[in-house]
C-alpha cells in the first residue's frame, strides 16, 4: 500500500498532526515504515496483524448476521469492526480453530 499521511488524515477527517502522533505510534511498535518522500506501508508484523483483524472482522460479521437483525451490509461491517477493537483476542476465534469447534460440539 502506497500511502502519504496527508491522505490519512484527508480520508480520517482529521488534523495532519494527529496522524502523524499516530503514525509515530505505529513506526515505535514496527508494524510500519516511512519511505522516502513520504510513502508509508505496513512491516511484516503489521501486515500479519491487518490480515488478523480482517479474519476476525469477517467471522465477527458472518456472526452478527447469525443473528438476523435488520442490518444494512454497511452497518454490519461498522459493527464488526467496532467490536474487533474492544475485544479480547480470545473472543475472536476463526471457525477452524479447536477451540470453537469443541464449544459447538458441546452445545450437541
């Protein structure tokens, strides 16, 4: 991904210095790297944890529509994301992982 911080905070709707504190942030946790001229992307760890957010966001969705509520897709994915950020990871298990197989085994 190709991205200035300009964009960041065009797209986020905030001030340039908020997104740079919070691209700080993430440079100090390695999870992205500031190229040349101003382009950012993601290290391997923060696209390992991009890609683990987008998996628990999806089985958080597939979820929320389980329970059939008259959600637009839009606001289902608003959802999903807003409960992936106050979650423990532990709450967010993918489909094949032991664990929630053996919980839905139980319910039998």
């Amino acid at each position: 991904m190709d991205v200035r911080s300009a964009e960041i905070a065009q797209f986020l709707n905030v001030p340039k210095p908020s997104v740079t504190h919070m691209l700080t942030v993430l440079m100090e946790k390695n999870l992205i790297v500031k190229k040349r001229y101003g382009k950012i992307h993601f290290t391997e760890k923060g696209t390992a944890l991009t890609d683990k957010i987008r998996r628990g966001i999806s089985v958080i969705e597939k979820r929320i529509q389980c329970m059939d509520l008259l959600l637009t897709p839009e606001k289902v994915h608003e959802t999903a994301c807003a409960f992936i950020a106050v979650l423990p990871d532990s709450a967010v298990l993918m489909p094949e992982e032991p664990a929630l197989q053996s919980r839905k085994n139980k319910g039998r």
